[in-house]
C-alpha cells in the first residue's frame, strides 16, 4: 500500500487529496508556487515543497520540478489531481520511469484518448456511438469551413486536445466561421500547445451527461452511474447532479454499458469520465445520446458521485494505484438519493463574470441543516483571510448539498448557497441561486443553452432586502429617540448612504446607535454590501465618462484590434486580454475615436493600467 503520496496540483482538490489520504493514514506533500505559499493546501499536507514562480508555466506545469520535489521528500506516489498534468500522457510515463507509482490511468489509455478525433474514431470502432463531424488531419482554413458547410450549420469547433471548455467555439452561420477558428486555434495553442481541432454537429437542444467509470490493474471494470452536467456559462459547467433528470432505467443501462465499452477499448485503469452529448428536444433515449470524450482523471463534480453512491472516489484511486481490486463489484453499487453541486467562483457576474481577485477578508459558508433527510458539504482550497490570486483558476468553493430526492437536494443547495457571506471579493452566489429557482431547473428541464437564453436576468446584480438595509443603516446614525417624533406614530426619518459607491436613501425605523459604526458589511442571497454614510467629498465608484479603458484585472494582452486615430463604434472590440485563464473582450464606451493606445499585443498588464482612451468625435 502507498505510504507517502505527493500531490501535483493545489487548491481545492489537493486538500481533497489530502484529506482521504490522512484518513488512509498515508503521508502527504504538497508543492506550491510563489503565490501560494500560505495556501490551505500547503497548510495541511505533512510537508510542503516550493516549486517556483507564480505563473503555471513556471511551476506546477513543470514536471521536471514536481519529479525533483517527489525525490526530494521520499514520496512514493504522484496524484496529478485534475487540470494542470493530469492528463499529460508524457508526464504520466516520467512518474512511471522514476520508479513511483502514477495514481492515474496508464500513459497508454491517456493517449488514446487525449485527441478528441483519434478518441471518436476508437470509440466508433468499438461500438459507442459518436456525433457526426469532421476529424481529419487537414487543417486548412478553407477546407474546415467547406466541412463545416458539409456537417451543417450551427457545428461546434473543438481543439483536439481540449477540455474544461477551452478551446471551444460555437459557430451559427459560415460569415463566423473563420474568425471563430482563428480564436479558438489560438486558445488551444496557448492551453495545450496544439491548435489543432475537429468540427462537429452541435445539437440544439443538447444535454451534457457524463458516467463515472472505474477500473483497476486485475481487468475489472464498473461505472457509478451518470451525472449530468448541462447547466452551463460558456461550456463551462456551473451546476451538476446525479443521477440525471429524466433518466429511465434502460436507457441509464444502455448509456452505462457503452461507458464501460469505453473504458474497456483502452484499458482504462482508475477513475475516468465518459462524457456523452444528449439530444434534449424530448425524453432521453440510448439512439439519441453520443460519446464526446473521455477525462482521464478526477472530474471536479465527483462530490456528486461520492454522494449518491458512498464511494470515496479518491480512496478507490490510491487502492487501484497500490495494485488493490475494486472495493465493490457492479451489483454492490447502488443509487441512494439525489445530490447537486455548485462551483462557487470568485467572479462578478454583474460586470461579465469578470474574476474577482483579493483578500478574503470575509468568508462564511452556509451550512446545510444536515439531518435524517439530507446533508450539506464544502470542498474548498482556502480560508478567510486568504487571498485569491490572478494566476489560477478563481474557485473558491464547491457546495454539494445531498437530499431523498431532487428537489430536496435543491432547495438545500439553494439555503446554503444564499447563507454564504464573501467579502471584499465578489462571487456568483446569487447568480447559482437564481439559476436554482429558474422553472426549467426546478423541472428538470435543462440544456446547455438555458443560461445563454436567460442568463441576464440571474447575473442582474442583486439588492440587500430593505429590513436588513434599514437594520444596518440604524447602526451608522447617532441615537436619537425624539428625531422625526410624531404623536401615535412611529418615527419617521430617512438618510442617504453609500451602498458599494452607489447613493441611496434608506428609511430609518429605529433610535440609532449611541457608538455608530464608520461602515457595515450588510450580507443578504449570498452577497456582501458595504453600506456608508453618504460624503459628498468621498469617492463612491460609478461609470467612467471619460473615455479611459482600464485593465479589469492583470493579464496578458492577447490581441489589439484597433489602431490610434481609428474612428469606433459603441460596443466595438478593441482589444483582448487573457487573464485567470480566460479571455476577456474590452469594448468602446461610445461612438468616438481612438485617441491613446496604450496596449501592445503581448504584453503583461497590472490591474486598472490604462489601456486605451476613446474620445467623443470632434473633441
């Protein structure tokens, strides 16, 4: 059995490592880049190893460096987590040649199954069945988009190396396509270091279902039932659950059986996800559901696997990994209850998702009621007064609520997620809460789509109810029990204040108080407030009229699309900038002309430096 186990990742998953592993009694090591040095998971492994600077490239992409620290430290094990090397068949083999054990599928398995294209013509030949599309080798512009135009529009453009919604472009009408292809060849090539891609049917109403399969080193292979993953922003999941809406049980057999296929064709050992796209327009059914890949590794929704079935999945990998059989066979495992989870991020879904960086001075979550009838659980990688950097991915948490049935684990998620309290940093708490309470959600009802379609409505930034506004608005006035005194009546004043820079007037119902406090963090739906007196001299935020386009956060620019003088339309792209490994479009204010450019294509920016200035036409 493994004995000491090194982790090749950070944040949220790593302390879910280390957590099973310290219940298994195995020793635990860390590796952390610059930015997190005071990070959860180096504060709870047994020991922590630096491995460079802050950006990924640098440090945890390095496998050069995560093998040293492995020696360094005796450690036996490498668990890759997910993101980063866990599926980088090259770093797989390397663990394996230094002579530690590799908690991950075989190098093989992750080949064959790390190329979209090569992936779909495997799984074809083994009779799963695949969407129609274009996997050919040529990649010229000219002769992708004649495919494109063969397969049918709208048609998905995916990098062959993909994952996680990057490298992903959907395309409606031919006049898009060659733009779309550049954007997303350049993603992959940033992403993965190959920008090559597939183009495939995109199905209108498609529902994104996956099935967690398992295998080990003695030939024994199971699935743990499937997970639907179909609400979500941008190909980006944002909630999942298991088992899926709507799922009959021969058509769960028949999907469950062509994930095992799957596996099966490949050799697959330890965890792995067979993703399957579904046609929504009607009831599931095994002719109209199809294989789209495979992730050879970890999913970050396996809390909702790990809760319908009782299966610690990190405990079944380091078993596998240390030449152990499968703890359970197909019949031993079963579907109890309906689980759901949510990926809280730090990002400002009022402002375009914008992520939010900074210190977490503030950070509470809700607890789930746990009783006879449901339970609550958060996997996290930080802690209040932790900061959240510009360099990673910004999740803060995954909420996972269990519950008997779907609405239970629902309307739980829903509690916990409104009794979370974050602050200074923004999150999309209440965003997950409204897209909880959407009538299609509630029913069952999802597709891929929905938030595209209703999403402006759950990203509209919310409003703290006006009992907790007056509540805390009492606490900033002095005590006066005669102001606004009317015989028979209850005190009536009012007094303006600053809510996060915006000016509002707020009934006071109370006496005030004889201390008043300089300002109040009013917390309500899973948002924080700051709540102030009102100064006409104070700085309370507000729309920049002058014309200064500022950087959002830090980043790269990755493409400047205007030139200085150049006469702009409102909304006109003019510039792109790549940070928390996405990219953000930067567009004009207002009809006008490009009168300073500061942004070069390539170049590193901080936060707020100034990009671009566009002035009004004959100023």
């Amino acid at each position: 059995m493994i004995q000491s186990l090194l982790i090749a990742n950070r944040g949220e998953i790593a302390c879910r490592v280390i957590r099973t592993a310290r219940q298994m009694g195995i020793r635990t090591v860390a590796v952390y880049s610059d930015a997190d040095a005071d990070a959860l998971h180096v504060r709870e492994a047994d020991e922590a190893v630096h491995i460079g600077p802050s950006p990924a490239r640098e440090s945890y992409l390095v496998g050069e460096k995560i093998l040293a620290a492995a020696r360094e430290t005796g450690a036996e094990a490498i668990h890759p987590g997910y993101g980063f090397l866990s599926e980088n068949a090259a770093f797989a083999q390397a663990v394996k040649d230094a002579g530690l054990v590799w908690v991950g599928p075989n190098p093989s398995s992750i080949t064959a199954m790390g190329l979209k294209d090569a992936a779909k013509t495997l799984m074809a030949e083994a009779g799963v069945p695949v969407t129609p599309g274009y996997m050919g080798a040529n990649q010229e512009p000219a002769l992708l988009a004649e495919e494109a135009a063969k397969i049918g529009y709208p048609v998905l453009i995916k990098a062959v190396a993909g994952g996680g919604g990057k490298g992903m472009r959907l395309v409606e009408a031919p006049e898009a396509f060659i733009d779309a292809l550049a954007s997303c060849k350049r993603e992959a090539a940033s992403s993965f270091g190959n920008d090559h891609v597939l183009i495939e049917k995109y199905i209108a109403s498609p529902r994104h279902i996956e099935v967690q399969v398992f295998g080990d080193s003695h030939g024994n292979v199971v699935h743990l039932f499937e997970r639907d993953c179909s609400l979500q922003r941008r190909h980006q999941k944002v909630i999942e659950e298991a088992p899926a809406p709507g799922m009959d049980a021969a058509t769960r057999e028949a999907l469950c059986a062509a994930a095992v296929r799957a596996a099966k064709a490949v050799d697959y050992v330890g965890a792995g996800t067979i993703e399957f796209i579904a046609d929504g327009s009607g009831p599931l059914s095994a002719d109209r559901i199809w294989f789209m890949e495979m992730n050879t590794r970890l999913q970050v929704e396996h809390p909702v696997t790990e809760e319908i079935t009782g299966v610690d999945l990190v405990e079944w990998q380091l078993l596998v990994a240390s030449g152990k059989p499968l703890p359970k066979s197909q019949e031993d495992l079963t579907i109890d209850g309906w689980a759901m989870e949510a990926r809280l991020y730090a990002e400002d879904p009022a402002k375009g998702f914008l992520p939010s960086i900074g210190k977490l001075e503030l950070l509470e979550f809700g607890e789930a009621a746990e009783d006879d009838f449901g339970r609550g659980r958060i996997d996290t990688g930080v802690y209040e007064g932790a900061e959240v950097s510009p360099f990673y991915d910004p999740m803060i948490a995954k909420v996972i609520a269990w519950g008997e049935d779907r609405d239970e684990a629902r309307e739980r998620l829903g509690e916990m997620l409104e009794d979370t309290a974050v602050w200074p940093v923004r999150t999309n708490a209440s965003f997950l809460v409204k897209a909880l309470q959407h009538p299609d959600f509630a029913a069952g009802k999802v597709d891929t789509g929905l938030i595209g379609r209703d999403g402006e409505a759950m990203a509209e930034a919310p409003m703290p109810s006006d009992e907790v506004l007056e509540a805390a608005a009492n606490s900033l006035v002095p005590f006066s029990p005669l102001a606004g005194f009317r015989l028979n009546a209850a005190p009536a004043r009012a007094a303006w204040f600053s809510l996060d820079g915006e000016k509002v007037e707020i009934a006071l119902t109370g006496e005030g108080s004889e201390e008043p406090d300089e300002a109040v963090l009013v917390t309500e739906q899973g948002q924080a407030w700051l709540l102030t007196p009102w100064r006409r001299d104070g700085v309370h935020g507000g729309a920049d009229a002058s014309g200064a386009i500022l950087a959002p956060m830090p980043g790269k620019v990755i493409a400047v699309d205007v030139t200085q003088g150049q006469a702009v339309t409102k909304g006109q792209k003019l510039l792109t900038l790549e940070a928390m490994k996405m990219e953000h479009t930067l567009t004009a204010p207002f009809d006008g002309v490009v009168a300073e450019l500061a942004a070069v294509a390539g170049a590193q920016v901080q936060v707020e430096a100034l990009l671009a200035r566009i002035e009004e036409a004959g100023e």
